[in-house]
C-alpha cells in the first residue's frame, strides 16, 4: 500500500462555512523494520485500507456536529507514506461555542459486517459489536487478508478544538487493527541418516471458550470484550497431505531470543524462504482477554528391523500464552515447534505487538495543502492539450523562460520541493528554480512561481531539442524530519515541457 498521499477538502454549505479539520496520518515507516524491541511489522495486505468513515460529535450533547465522512472511493482514501485533510462543514453556533467533541474512526467496516451508517448515533457507535460465526471466528478461521481489508478502528473522547476561524482542528488519537493474529511454524534437525525413525506433526488444535463470541468495534474506555460469552468449539488446523516436515542444522536459532520484533520476523521469514521452516498457516482472530492454550498432536515413527512392522507412537503436547492480554487486538502470536537431537518436541511460544501505534490520526496542520494546483502561465509558452486527456505539451520559446505557479498554504513554514524527471540527457538540458521554496500563506496568498527554462551555461554545448520533463512535488514539515508525498496535492494536469 505504498500509495502517495492525498489532499480532501469535503465541500460544505458556502465557502465561508466553519470547517472541522481532521487530519489522518499514516506514516510510511509503518510499512519497513522498525527499531521498537517486541514490533513486528505488518504486510501490505495488512496495511490495506479499502473504507473510511469519520463521525464528529459534541461530548456534552452527544449531537452530530458535522455530517459523517464515509467513503469506499479510492480517490478519497488515505495512504502511508503520506497525511490526508478532511475538511469537515460545521455551522457558526459550533464556531461560537467550541464544545468539546468525540471522534470515532472505522476502517474497513465491511470485513465485519459493522451495522453502522451516516445516521449512527453516538450510543450506536459507543455499542457496535462485531463477532459470529465468519467474522475473524475460530469457527470458520481466516486464513488470509480478506479482500475488504483488515478491521482498524480508533475513538477519542472530549478532545478540545482549537485553531481559528475557518479552520478549526482537535487533537491526535490513534488507530489499530481490531483482530489478532496466530501462527504455527515447525521444523526438524536435519540428519544424514534419518531412516530409523520419522516425526510429524498431525495437527494443532486451539482450545475452545477462549475467544470471544462478541466484542466491541470502539474502546471507549471500556473493555473492548463483551463478557461472559466465548466460542465453545476449538479450532483444529490439520497437517497438509503430502507436505513435509522442513529440516536445517539448527533448528533452534529459530526460537525466539529476545531479538526486536522486525529482526525476528526477518528471520522466521528467511527460515520459510529457505525451506528449513514448514508454515502451517496463519490466522486473523478476534482478540482475547484470556491466555491462549491449546495442543500440538505428533507421531514418533520407528522402523521396523529386519521385518517387524513400525511402531508409531502418537503424542501429544500442550501450549500456552504467558499471561492473559498476550491476544489483545493488534498483536501477533507465534508458536514454533522443532524437533531436536533428543528427538522430542520442543515449543516455543511468544507474542509480540503487531505494528505497535502502527497509526496516528493527527488533527493538525501537518497536512500538504494546495489551495490550486500546478498551472503554466499560457502567455510564457505555448501550451497544446494530448486530445482529450489532462496532459499537456508545453513548448519552451528559444528566448524565454516557461512560467508556472501553484498556491501552497501547509505545512506553514515547511518547504516544497520542487523535482525534475525525464531522461539524463533531457535533465542536462532544462533548468527549474527554485528547486525548494519555503511555504507561507501570508506571502501572495501562499504563491510559489517556478521557472522552466533550456540551459543557458556557455560550458553546455549539446543540441538539446527534443528534450522534455515532467514536474513531480513533495513536501517537508518544519522540522525537516517528516516527507509528504504530494503528487495529487500538486498537480492535476500533467505537463510535458519540450525544448
């Protein structure tokens, strides 16, 4: 889900109308190894993000202050690696009073079938359960992302707003994933001469009356489980037909030892693509608030000798969480199991966050936004429309300078940057300045004017006709520390400059 970013504004009754700002932040490093000892990072797949939907309300009334934002439209989805600004309408008695409100956020409502809507009240939303047979169930297990996505879901409560008018804003609250996930992985030490005895594994079985029949989609301080009420049935995951157990030298190294969360998961990654480590699934569950238990069934197949039949031995041998809350939403759960020199099982359990804070939905002015997009000064080029598409040839005058122009208003103090792209040769023969400029919406309005002219250094020599770029934006915060991607923000019509 390595998108670039996007810039809403939801249009609202009357441009003067007060706007809410609500900014979602999903940082791109959610998505590499991070440093954080026990974070394991997520896949895409599990990053994906297919619905969105925001509800704004008055802490003190419970009463909608703006119009829910709900959207399944790609277009108007969020990405990491980048900030997108929702611009919620909110009328002047809300502008004059500045009560306190409550948020709630809901990714990818349809993967559990959440019975909210824009008309859900707060006390729907405070109440929504999700749970069943189908919707992340040992009954019926997951076994891999669905197509709607992973459920993240995220509330924050009497937050103050703050900002001046017509752009108010509230504070960060966060977003995680609202299942859990469990995996089964084993492997054998590898011998020479293996012909004596044979172990494999027949089937691994999760307890029942441990995950929950029921629990919250939001935790509004309060447990997110609905008590009382757990699925009765285990959940059996049989050993594949003709699969067989992988073996390496070591298996061991492959037990977790206190490593941080990416570097382990590189590992186990590493140890599945080298084929000494057999995977026998993974699996999306609701969460727990108990301590996980359940059992690994196993056989020990001795050869029979000079004509006497094999003795198989079938065990069994039982496996646990450490403590309860080790299956809260958002975490990863491995259980590997190995055979060693001894020639009996050993397991190896342990469970890590899963992208811990892995989003921040950050009501601020950290947002890239453009309040018009790139457009070239017809009078500095002659600019010709490709048929009926929004691309445009743009034809550089021999003597003169191409002119462009966008207005840029956040982040205030931050800076554009401004990137060629085209072919080496074709980036030699065009100069474009400035190649960063600070953005201050006190200054024309938040005006950047961008130049694009051939290259006049006496020392270029070359015939630089036929040459053509293109223009690709981002932007930095103040601080410097953190990149938006702002390719939509920035442009609309994509321009071709030709020489």
């Amino acid at each position: 889900m390595l998108f670039t970013a996007c810039n809403l504004i939801y249009d609202g009754p009357g441009e003067d109308c007060p706007r809410l700002s609500i900014v979602i932040d999903f940082p791109e490093d959610a998505f590499v190894a991070k440093a954080d000892v026990g974070e394991v990072p997520a896949s895409l797949e599990e990053n994906a993000i297919k619905e969105l939907a925001i509800w704004v309300f008055n802490h003190n009334t419970k009463e909608k202050v703006t119009e829910p934002f709900i959207t399944n439209s790609s277009a108007d989805l969020p990405s990491a690696g980048g900030v997108r600004k929702y611009a919620l309408p909110v009328d002047r008695n809300f502008l004059l009073t500045r009560p306190n409100v409550d948020v709630f956020v809901l990714i990818n409502q349809s993967s559990i079938n959440a019975t909210v809507s824009v008309n859900s009240s707060w006390a729907d939303l405070n109440t929504a359960i999700f749970g069943g047979n189908g919707y992340f169930s040992p009954e019926t297990p997951v076994k891999t992302v669905p197509g709607n996505g992973l459920p993240m879901s995220g509330v924050g409560l009497d937050l103050k707003v703050t900002g001046e008018e017509p752009s108010l804003s509230v504070t960060n609250i966060s977003v995680s994933r609202a299942v859990s996930k469990l995996r089964y992985i084993f492997s054998q030490m590898y011998t020479e001469d293996n012909t004596e005895e044979e172990y494999s594994i027949q089937k691994v079985v999760l307890d029942g009356n441990q995950i929950p029949v029921e629990e919250y989609v939001f935790s509004s301080g309060k447990s997110r489980i609905v008590p009382d009420n757990y699925v009765s049935g285990s959940m059996t995951t049989p050993w594949p037909d003709g699969t067989a157990l992988a073996s390496c030298d070591a298996p061991e190294i492959y037990s977790y030892a206190g490593q941080d969360g990416p570097s382990y998961e590189n590992l186990i990654t590493d140890g599945i693509s080298r084929g000494r480590l057999t995977d026998l699934g993974t699996f999306y569950l609701r969460e727990s608030d108990k301590a996980l238990t359940g059992t690994v069934y196993y056989t020990i197949t001795k050869k029979g000798q000079n004509g006497d039949p094999d003795i198989v031995e079938e065990k069994t041998l039982p496996f646990s969480m450490a403590a309860p809350g080790d299956f809260a939403r958002n975490h990863t759960w491995t259980v590997y199991g190995y055979f060693i020199s001894n020639r009996t099982l050993q397991l190896a359990v342990h469970a890590m966050p899963w992208d811990k804070n892995n989003y921040t939905i950050k009501f601020s002015e950290e947002s890239l936004q453009v309040t018009q997009k790139f457009t070239v000064d017809r009078s500095t080029a002659e600019v010709v429309r490709i048929g009926e598409t929004n691309e445009y040839n743009v034809f550089l005058e021999s003597g003169n300078a191409c002119r462009g122009y966008l207005f840029v208003t956040t982040p205030q103090g931050g800076k554009l940057e401004i990137i060629p792209r085209g072919s080496a040769n074709s980036l030699e023969a065009f100069t474009v300045s400035p190649s960063q400029a600070t953005i201050d919406p006190t200054l024309n309005s938040g005006r950047i004017d961008i130049l694009i002219d051939r290259n006049r250094d006496p020392e270029y020599t070359k015939d630089p006709t036929g040459s053509t770029i293109t223009l690709e934006f981002k932007a930095y915060t103040p601080d410097g520390d953190r990149e938006i991607s702002g390719a939509s923000e920035c442009v609309d019509q994509i321009y071709h400059f030709y020489l």
